[in-house]
C-alpha cells in the first residue's frame, strides 16, 4: 500500500490540519520525514501555501486547528503545535496551546523547525482582523482609549497615519494623535 493510501485512509480523504476535501497531498513533517506515513501528513493546498508561505498566514484559517490538535498522530501534533506557536501572541492560540499535551519526544520534534519559524514569524504586526501591518501604514482606532500622561480619549474612528513599528514587540506601534506621539496596541487598530 502506498503511503498515499495510507495517509487517505488514515485521514478519512480530508485535510489533517483543516479537513478540507479539496486538493489534498502528501506534506512530509521536517526534519525527521523519512517519507513514512508516521512522519506525513495529508494537507490541502491552502494549509500547504500557507505552512511554506509564512508572508501569506491567513491567522482565522488556523482557528480550525481547535478540532486538529487532539489527534493522536504525532506528526499532525507537530505541525498544530508549530502553527498555534506561530499565533501564539493571539489569545485563542495562546489558550489551544495552553491546552495542548504532547509527549516530550513530540514537543523536541515540532521545536526542531519550529523555533527557527517563531523567529521570523515573531517581528509580524498584525491588526485587530489580522492583516499585517507595515510602517507608515494608516489604521483606524477601533475602539475609543484613554492616552495615559496626555490627558486626553483617543476616539473610535480617528486615523492614525505614518505609524512606526515596535521592532522588538509585535503587538505595539506607535503613531500621532492630537500632535502626541503613542504606543498603541496593535488589537485596537484596524488596517
């Protein structure tokens, strides 16, 4: 039987990560894939896009991994563990990690890969709906905040233009309001 078969049967014909039914293949689980059924996957194209794409993450598409994560293959452990640690700033992937169990062999295997991804992923900026932001982006107050030392309610609504990214904190920026320069948290903005 083909390894293909087997990952098919295995997983019912749907994607292990998302359980999409449409254009799935084999994904081999890096670094210790021997091409073995045990170290694969069977993912949909999106989930594979967007696992070697890290620039393209669509944050809302890997919520589904609140049903993936308790499978009992260790190598979909793997990857739901990688990906939940890439959103691991958002609180819905902060508290599925939270709950996630693994057996210590399986946590070394997912931190082999998975650390060199945390890395990059880690300087992302990402508004309230998960877009990335970029410096000198203009995002919108989403809600109306209280701007501690400058005695003033930064409005919902009001447009915060030319904001600068926090190089070593992904969920501040910086931007001017009422001629103030702030730190605003990046769950409060929207692209």
């Amino acid at each position: 039987m083909s390894t293909e078969t087997e990952l098919r049967e295995r997983s019912e014909n749907a994607c292990e990560l998302c359980a999409s039914s449409q254009a799935l293949g084999i994904y081999e689980v890096l670094p210790e894939s021997d091409g073995s059924v045990q170290k694969c996957l069977l993912i949909c194209e999106v989930c594979r896009d967007q696992v070697e794409n890290p620039d393209k993450m669509d944050m809302n598409h890997w919520r589904c991994l609140n049903e993936s994560m308790w499978s009992q293959v260790p190598a979909v452990q793997v990857m739901a563990w990688r990906m939940l640690k890439r959103y691991s700033a958002e609180t819905w992937a902060a508290d599925l990690l939270d709950m996630l169990y693994l057996d210590d062999d399986v946590v070394a295997w997912a931190q082999q890969v998975g650390t060199e991804v945390d890395d990059d992923v880690s300087v992302r900026h990402l508004d309230s709906n998960g877009s990335l932001l970029a410096a000198g982006d203009t995002v919108t107050l989403i809600k109306d905040l209280n701007v501690k030392g400058a005695n003033f309610t930064a409005k919902r609504g009001t447009a915060v233009r030319n904001i600068s990214l926090v190089p070593d904190n992904e969920l501040h920026i910086e931007g001017r309001i009422n001629g103030q320069q702030i730190v605003i948290l990046t769950e409060f903005v929207k692209k």
